[in-house]
C-alpha cells in the first residue's frame, strides 16, 4: 500500500480547510489519482481524503512497484478552490530480497525501455488493464528456468531463463512502432552484464494476430546468474 499526504497551513499553522478532495482540474473531473503509462483511474474524482490530524490529509492506495501515479488534489478554503499536482512513484522491491533476479531484470527493463520510450507495461502480477485507446503496449514477464550446481568445491550455482517482452499494437497499423520498440529491447538487454546478471543475445518471434483485436510481437532474452553460497 502507498499514501500520500497533503498538509494545509493557516499563517504557518496546520489548519483544517473546507475540503480536500483528488480531483483533476477539469469541469466535471475525470478522475482523482491515475497510473502514467496506462492512464488507468486508481482512485475516483471527489474521493474525500482521510484527516487524522489538524491540516494533515491522507489517502491510502494499492501502487504497483515501479510505476508512476499522478492526480490533482483540490482543496477548498474561504470560498476559493485550489489545485496542487501529485505525483508518486512505487519503488521497486530491494534486490537484496528473495527475488531480486526478477526485480533486477524488470527494473533493467523499466530505466532502460519503458520509462525512456513511454511504454505502458505490465508487469508480472501486476492487475493493471491495457491501455484503452489503442496504443503501443507491453507485457514484460521474467520466467526462471533450473538452477544447477556448476563447480565441485565451493557451492557455487547458475540460474538460467528468460524475459519476455510481449508487444501489442493494434491490427491494420504496421508494425514499424512495434519494431522500434522491440529494436530498444534488443540493444538494451544484447551480450551485457548488469547487476551480476549476464543476458544472452534476444531474438524475436512475430505472433501476429493474437484473436483479441492486437497484433503481437515478442522479445525473448536469455539470462544466467552466478551465485556463491557460503
């Protein structure tokens, strides 16, 4: 769960205003508080935000890690409203937890394809929708593979497998977008080490027509991790 806070002061003093709703600017709002890359609403316009104390006010949400939210709070006071631009991003989990391959590959993919190319993505377990108005979008899924014991004296394992970007676009546009998107993939994840992780060489499988409407591009890549325990 992710909270924002919003804080009102009276001549420096934390005070009450009349109210303090999430709400866009326009007339009527459309929504309270939206994910960036999807545009989909996570908390409704006019939502009242929680005061627990004196000019504090609060809302509460379910965030996804690595993902971008973005709303408008819009607070009341002496007959004049105001409105002030939020913006929370959920933080990826440590790498130093139990799944920090994953997490390493999907941040990998986030700071080097989809934040800087504006792809809306979807990660695993991750219960945001597709975007709504047609555009280019992913499906960026981390599938482990065996993990083998590769020396006979110190304890030292290899885990392979493999991320597969799934790219969507709709049917009769191309597929130039597609292969841009699938070409950043490429470069980013092509014969480098980061993080520990080695990343073999991706390659591309045209699915087409997928029966829902979209035209479906995939990028596999091949990794491997070498871990020593003690």
């Amino acid at each position: 769960m992710a909270t924002i806070t919003f804080t009102t002061k009276i001549a420096g003093v934390l005070t009450n205003v009349t109210s303090v709703v999430l709400a866009d600017p326009a007339s009527p709002p459309t929504y309270g508080l939206r994910r960036v890359d999807t545009g989909q609403v996570i908390v409704a316009a006019n939502t009242v935000l929680a005061n627990p104390s004196a000019g504090t006010y609060t809302v509460t949400f379910t965030a996804v890690a690595g993902v971008t939210y973005q709303g408008y709070i819009a607070w009341t006071y002496a007959g004049e409203t105001h409105h002030q631009e939020v913006l929370h991003t959920e933080p990826m989990p440590s790498v130093t937890t139990p799944l920090s391959l994953a997490n390493a590959i999907a941040v990998r993919f986030r700071d080097e394809v989809a934040t800087p190319r504006a792809l809306a993505t979807i990660y695993d377990n991750d219960p945001a929708d597709p975007p709504k108005d047609g555009s280019l979008w992913c499906r960026f899924s981390v599938r482990d593979g065996e993990s083998q014991r590769i020396t006979a004296g110190v304890r030292q394992y290899r885990t392979v497998g493999v991320a597969i970007a799934q790219l969507f676009a709709s049917l009769g546009e191309g597929t130039k977008d597609l292969r841009e998107a699938a070409g950043a993939i490429v470069t980013a994840f092509r014969n480098v080490t980061a993080d520990g992780i080695r990343y073999g060489v991706p390659y591309l499988n045209n699915i087409g027509n997928d029966q829902n409407g979209k035209y479906q591009l995939n990028v596999t890549c091949p990794f491997q991790e070498d871990t020593v325990e003690p």
